[in-house]
C-alpha cells in the first residue's frame, strides 16, 4: 500500500477513481495519533499538512512495527497529489476502562462532495481488546453504539464507510443500524477482515437492506474476520505474510494493474477450520458463560497492571507473574481456556514463559493442560 501511495501520486480520482486501495489506505490512516493535530471534531486539517504535524512522531519499539508503517504511509500520501489535499475532519478518540470501550472515526472529504467515514480498529489498549470479545455476547457494544450516531451525524451526503479489523465490524454494524436515510447515501460498506455480526443482526431486515453495498476483504489465513457471523460473499486477498500475521493490510499483495489486492479463489483449510472451531466454541457456551469468560480474561490481563498489550511486553516475566497469580482462584477449566487463548493470541513464546515462571512462583499448574501447540506466528 506504501509503494501505491507513491506510485499513484500524480493521479488523480478522475483518472483512477476511489477503489478499495484507496480505502484501505484510509483505514490505516485513522489508527495514527491524530490528536495531536486535531484536537476536537470540528478541527478539519488536509493529509499533507497532517504529514507535516506528525512529521516528528517516531515509532522506534519493537513493537511499533504497524505505527511505522502507517507513519511511513502518512508521509507518502501527504506528498502525493492525489491524497494529500483530501480534507479529515470529525476526529474522535475515546477510550473507557470503566465503559471497556474503545472508540475511534474520522471522516475524509473525497471530491464530488462524497465521504468516507472510517472507524478505527482495535488498538493496543486493553479496553479495545475486551470491547472484542464483550461482542460474543453483548451486541451492541458501547463502540457499536458510537458508530450507529456517528454514521447518523455525518452520513449527510454519498458516503463511503470503512473500516479494519474491529473498525470493519464498526462500519458493518453502523451502516446496518444507523437511519433509513443516511442508510440511503451510503454506496459501499468495506470491512478489511472485520468480524462478523451476531446471528441475530446478520438476520435481521436492517442488515439486508444494507447487505447488497458491503464488500469483505479477508486474508487467505484470516483468523479475525471469520468470527462470529461473516459476511457472504467474502472476497480473499493474497498476504505474504503467515498465520494471524496476515491480518496486518501492510502484507496485503497489491495489482497495480487493477488497482485493487491481489486475490485467491478460496481460504486456506486453517481459517475454515478456525471459523468452524470457534462457531461451535461459541454454540456451546450460554451467553452468561461467554460474558463469565471474557471478563475472567480481562481481569487476568489486567492484573498485570498495564494499559496496553506494549506494556503488557514491555516486562513479560513481571506481567507473566501478576497474571499468574490472578489465575490461582480460577476454576480449572476457565484457567486452562485463558492460558490456551493468551497461548494463542502471544505465541508460543509466551506459553514457555508462563510455564517457566510459574515453576519459578511455586504455582501448580494445570495437569490436564494440553501441551502448546506451534504457534502460527512464529512458524
């Protein structure tokens, strides 16, 4: 998408007009700090001068990797005559432990009076990730509900919603339940490998109406967008990446030919597996069990006393010990799920370092606990 960005430069939406490249690219744009530039929502700044006010921002941790990409591709767009005059506006950034919401949009004026509105994703916050999971039990969420009244305030011209990840399910739910008329302007709903909705609003009248402007981009190896109720048809898009990498856009091959990503005719065997793994997870549990597991997990990562995941890396043996220990009260069963899950999300890496710190605490650990698998992100 960087190399894009740079290439088309010169391009203008009347030569190439707005396709999914460009969308995407939007999607990445809203995960920067933009409120360092835009203070409030009435605060209305150019990509270019947006490249300029972030022009000091640096992304030097190990764990910056996506904030420099997206730096870099800031940069690249504000250069470029075909971005870089593209006017953001509406910028809103709220994030509530106590709500565990987490909430992000902006829109971008596109010529010929057209808007993308574009939700942001899950972040590195803790809250994000809980609000994530809220969502197999809990529809709408606090962030849900944000962007149905988002959509409604400024949906008031042909719109174009979009979103990554989280941000994708946001653009799916909002465009869903949002008004009958701002409903109307909407042209196209783009989720890049958002989750899906319940069953229950995938069913409802309000999503078929919208259902027909909705395009799903998924990785080969999607382990995101195929939770909970996908939307069909999906379309997949070649990463060059591997396993849950891939739900990173920046690995997301391009055809400048066409302007569009490089696609494949199926998923992998591995994502149809876990879309199917996790349907019947879900199918077992009652909601109550859901909301019971979610919430032992947050508390679990919470006990590590950070805000972030970069911080819950940033010392693992401290974070594996609190987490460890907030795990002693846990029923087995529950235990044995949120260390196979941290197992999963954090690699294998981090299975060693929780077993190893816990023979260093003394904490017995479960007998029955399968041994880790490989790790899809360290294959």
């Amino acid at each position: 998408m960087i190399d894009y960005a740079r290439d088309m430069g010169a391009m203008s939406f009347s030569d190439v007009p707005f396709g999914e490249i460009d969308q995407a690219i939007l999607a990445q744009l809203v995960y920067l700090p933009l409120e360092r530039a835009l203070p409030s929502p009435s605060a209305r700044m150019t990509i270019s001068a947006l490249s300029q006010a972030l022009a000091d921002e640096t992304a030097d941790k190990i764990y910056e990797i996506l904030l420099r990409d997206r730096l870099q591709l800031l940069h690249a767009c504000g250069q470029s005559a075909r971005y870089g005059e593209l006017l953001v506006s509406g910028f809103v950034n709220d994030i509530s432990h106590e709500d565990e919401m987490q909430f992000c949009a902006m829109v971008v004026t596109l010529p010929d009076y057209c808007r993308a509105v574009c939700f942001r994703g899950t972040d590195l916050t803790l809250a994000g990730w809980k609000e994530d999971l809220n969502m197999s039990f809990d529809e709408p969420t606090p962030a849900q509900r944000r962007a149905v009244e988002y959509i409604n305030e400024h949906a008031d011209v042909p719109s174009i919603v979009l979103g990554h990840s989280k941000g994708g399910n946001l653009a799916v739910y909002g465009s869903t339940f949002c008004d009958a008329l701002p409903q109307s302007r909407i042209t196209q709903v783009y989720t890049n490998d958002g989750p899906g909705l319940s069953p229950a609003s995938a069913d409802s009248a309000a999503y078929q109406a919208i259902a027909p402007r909705i395009i799903s981009l998924l990785p080969q190896n999607s382990l995101v967008g195929v939770l909970l109720s996908q939307h069909k048809p999906y379309q997949v898009v070649y990463s060059r990446a591997v396993g849950v990498l891939e739900h990173n856009p920046f690995s997301w091959e391009v055809e400048r030919k066409n302007h569009a990503f490089v696609r494949r005719e199926e998923l992998s065997r591995t994502s149809l597996m876990m879309d199917e793994t996790m349907d019947e997870w879900l199918a077992r549990m009652s909601l109550d069990e859901r909301r019971t597991f979610a919430d032992t997990l947050y508390e679990v990562l919470s006990a590590s006393e950070s805000k972030t995941l970069g911080e819950l890396v940033k010392n693992p043996r401290r974070s594996a010990e609190r987490m460890l220990k907030a795990m002693k009260g846990i029923d087995p069963m529950t235990r044995k799920a949120v260390r196979q899950l941290i197992a999963r999300f954090f690699s294998v890496g981090a299975e060693v370092l929780v077993s190893r710190t816990a023979e260093a605490l003394g904490i017995d650990q479960d007998k029955d606990d399968e041994p880790p698998e490989k790790s899809i992100t360290s294959e």
